[in-house]
C-alpha cells in the first residue's frame, strides 16, 4: 500500500473500508471494497512508486511551487493596482460617485469570496491542474476585457470576475500538500502562502507608478501578459498532483489496455454527477458550518486580513493628508507593510517544520503543532495597531507609523501562513475545500471591513478607530490556544457525513 499524501501517517487508510479519516471526520458512501470479488483495487503499486507526487524529484516539486507562487503574485498584484489609480479611472469614465473608488477593490474580494466555493470542489472532481489552468486562462479574458472596458459598470463587472478567477489560490496549500511529507511541507507552504500577502502590498506601489506613467489601462494589459506568459509555463510544466484524481485515471488506463471493466481506485465512489457536483460544491459551506475548527479559525484568519485590507485601503489617504505625501511616495508608504509580511515568513520557515520534526521524535505528529507562531502573531497585531493609530492621531514623524505597519505585516503572516499549514495537514483530501471555507470567509471581511472603516476614523479618529480594532484582535487571542489544547478533540467529534 503506497504512502498516502494528505493524511496523518500514523493513520493509514484501509482499503477495505469505507474512507475514514480520524482526523477529519468525513466518512465517504460506497467505495469500492475489496470484499467484492469482481473488483480489482488500484493504488499506488508501493511506497516509491514514481506516480505518487510525494516521491517526485526535489526540482520538480520546487518548480511547481515557483510556478504557483509566480502566478499568485501576479493575480494578487491585481487586486489592488487600480487603488492609486482610482480616481483617473472615475474621471475618464465621468463619475464621481465615491462609493465606485471602493467598489473597484472591494469587489474583487467578493468575488474571490464566491471563486473558492466552487474552485476547491472541482479540483476534488477533475483534479488540481485542468481547474487552475482554466482558472488562469479566464484571468487572462477578464483582465484583457478590464483593460478594454468602455464605462464603470463594465469594469466593475469584470473586476468581479476576475476576483472569481483569483480563488484559484485556494488550491496552492493542498498542491504543497500533495507533493511534501508532513515533517517537510511547512518550508514550502510558507515560500507559497506568502504571495498572496506580498501581492496586494506591492499592487498600489506598482499601480501609482504605471498608472502615472503609461495609463491605467495598462495595469490590466500587464497583468494578462504577464500571467499569460506564466500560464504557458502551466501548461508545459504542471502535472495533476491529486491522488484522488492519479488514482482514477490509472484505473481507467487499466480498463482501456485490460478490457476489463472490473479495475476501481482505492477512492472510486459510486455516484449520479448530478449528486456528486452538488455534494461536492456544498462541501466547503457545509465544513464552514458544521466543523467548529473551521468556523473558529476560519474567524480569526478573516478578522486578522480584514484589517491588512483596512490598512491597504486607507495608507495613502492617512499619508496625503496627515503628512502631505504625493502620490507616488504615498504608495511607497505600503512597503514597511511588505518588510513585516517577509519577517512573518522567516519566521514561519523556521519554525513550522522545525517543530513538527521534534515533535515527532517524540512519538507523533499532530496538526495543532503548525499553530505556535499563530500565537506569536495574535500578540502583536494589537500592539501594531494601536501604535499605528496612536502614532498617526499625534502626527509623530512619519516613521514611526511606517514602523507599526512592518509589526502589523509580521502579525498578519505569522497568523494566516500557520493557519494553511494546518488546514491541509488536519483534512486530508479535502483540505480544498476546508481552505476554500476559510478563504471565502476572509474574502467576506476584506471587502466588508474597507467599507466600515472610513466612517469608523470620520467618526473616532484614526487613534480610537484603530483602537476599537485593536480591542477586538484582543478577544480572539486565545484561539491558537483553544485549538491547540481542544482542536484535535473537536475534529474527533465532528462526523460529517458525505453522501454522494
């Protein structure tokens, strides 16, 4: 029986059974058995078998994960490059309607909040590579028609759609999943999850620039070359990594050379398509209801990037207007912000696999060991934001809020990245879809949030508004805590039942 990718290896599946993960909790109808005797069970022929992710070459595996992390970048540069261009894009489509300025970043995040739900599930269906190269290919479409829009709402409307296609990302920490051992896949997930942190850091750095220089315009027409040209690399280079879906192509490469219809993956299901893609989209919302590990982590990681997006939606109207800032140096303001999230990934790379090694000298792996540095971030998002309010709301030197952003970036990374670690870790096959409930639940918050905060600072100062924020990351500081102390406990509880 070979080595299985996304589960705990202290656990291993048997084939002869229904599929139950202890440490997820889905117990799925009507696998194939090798109690009938007309079935021949297909899995990996041994633990090195070549076909499994896990045992590809160190290049290979490395080369995905560039590959990803490049194309993520470049999506989530996207998100918010039109923000500094905002106004040059209302003035030439003849509005002045404010509420469009925060429409055109805020509806992307809805957008990305919808892509997850049905993204994640798919891949579980048709596997990881045919669904993201789809993805990226709409990408592309959508940003070419941005580029091309004639008025607002046509823009707005292709923002939104490109959003959707940006949930692709959910995808990246179960590929990492796919192709590492647990002990080794912590390095790797935090090279890949930092992307989507950096992306809408340099976006408005980017986007002031370009936007100035060549036209607006142009920020979509690089954007859909440069993901275009990624995409190509996609396409030469990506081989599925689902072992679900590796399985069930080897049995019907068997059926067609054998002629023998008799050949079923380990993971074969017995469905109508019907049942099985509604059973399948409805996952992730169902997970985001009925697993109290999700909801609750899923909660504080939406809380934790709502106010990277308050932050990203606000720093160039705090630094024109508290500090005089031109535009341009005001977009340079977002990168003490980018110099925090890269110190969180430092300290992620040097801490999630470290300690799950020793832990497993010890005598066993667990998936609450990726969530200490989570501790470490809920102390000082606090802290970053009420020296950044406090700091702005005196009119100290610019630096010094400059500095509490850098806090607040190295708070936010070392909370969200630990957090994808131990979603794949914990839900095996379906970590997609447990990261797709988390990602649309934060996707929610970061459109949501920018909206409050203006009215928040007009009503109590950017000083108390900030501090309001801060007061609430307070209460949700102890939840690394619950989970690492009660989580395994509640994943052992928590049976949902797929019927397909």
């Amino acid at each position: 029986m070979g080595e299985v990718a996304s589960e705990v290896p202290e656990i291993p599946p048997d084939p002869t059974k229904s599929e139950q993960d202890p440490e997820f909790g889905f117990l799925e109808a009507e696998k194939a058995t090798q109690d009938e005797a007309d079935i021949h069970i297909v899995d990996f022929d041994s633990p090195d078998d070549p076909e499994n992710p896990l045992n590809w070459s160190n290049t290979r595996k490395w080369g995905l994960v560039g590959l990803i992390s490049a194309m993520t970048l470049v999506t989530n540069l996207a998100t918010l490059m039109c923000a500094p261009a905002a106004p040059l894009i209302l003035r030439e489509f003849s509005s002045n309607n404010q509420l469009y300025q925060t429409l055109l970043v805020s509806i992307w995040e809805l957008g990305e909040a919808f892509g997850p739900l049905f993204i994640a599930p798919l891949s579980e269906i048709y596997g990881r590579a045919p669904v993201y190269n789809v993805v990226n290919i709409f990408f592309c479409i959508f940003s070419i028609a941005g580029a091309v829009s004639t008025n607002i709402h046509m823009f707005i409307a292709f923002r939104f759609l490109n959003g959707i296609t940006v949930g692709a990302i959910v995808l990246n920490p179960s590929i990492v999943g796919d192709l590492f051992v647990t002990e080794k896949r912590g390095n790797a997930m935090a090279i890949e999850g930092i992307a989507p942190l950096i992306g809408p850091v340099l976006g408005p750095v980017i986007g002031g620039y370009v936007s100035q220089a060549i036209g607006w315009r142009w920020l979509f027409w690089l954007a859909a070359i440069v993901a275009g040209v990624t995409e190509i690399g996609f396409l030469a280079f990506f081989r599925e990594t689902y072992k679900v879906r590796i399985l069930e192509i080897k049995a019907a490469r068997l059926r067609k050379s054998t002629g023998d219809d008799s050949y079923r993956s380990v993971h074969h299901v017995t469905h109508t398509m019907v049942g099985f893609l509604t059973v399948s989209v409805m996952r992730p919302a169902r997970m985001l209801v009925l697993s109290p590990v999700i909801f609750l982590l899923g909660l504080y990681v939406a809380l934790v990037y709502a106010y990277t997006y308050v932050l990203l939606t606000t720093l160039t109207e705090v630094f024109e207007t508290k500090y005089g800032f031109s535009t341009g140096s005001a977009s340079l303001t977002f990168l003490g912000l980018g110099i925090g999230l890269t110190a969180g990934l430092l300290l992620c790379q040097a801490t999630l696999d470290r300690y799950v090694e020793r832990m497993k000298t010890r005598g066993g792996m667990k998936p609450e060991q990726r969530l200490p540095p989570m501790i470490i971030g809920g102390l000082v998002i606090p802290i970053a934001l009420l020296w950044y309010g406090w700091t702005v709301q005196a009119h100290v030197q610019w630096i010094a809020p400059i500095i509490a952003t850098a806090i607040l970036g190295f708070g936010v990374a070392a909370t969200i990245l630990p957090s994808f670690s131990y979603l794949v870790d914990a839900f095996g096959v379906h970590s997609a879809s447990a990261i797709a409930a988390t990602i649309s639940l934060r996707c929610v918050a970061g459109a949501a949030f920018p909206l409050v905060a203006p009215r928040l600072y007009d009503e109590l100062g950017v000083g108390w508004g900030t501090s309001v924020l801060a007061f609430i990351a307070l209460v949700f500081l102890p939840v690394p805590l619950l989970l690492m102390r009660f989580g395994e406990r509640a994943r052992m509880k928590s049976r949902l039942l797929v019927t397909y």
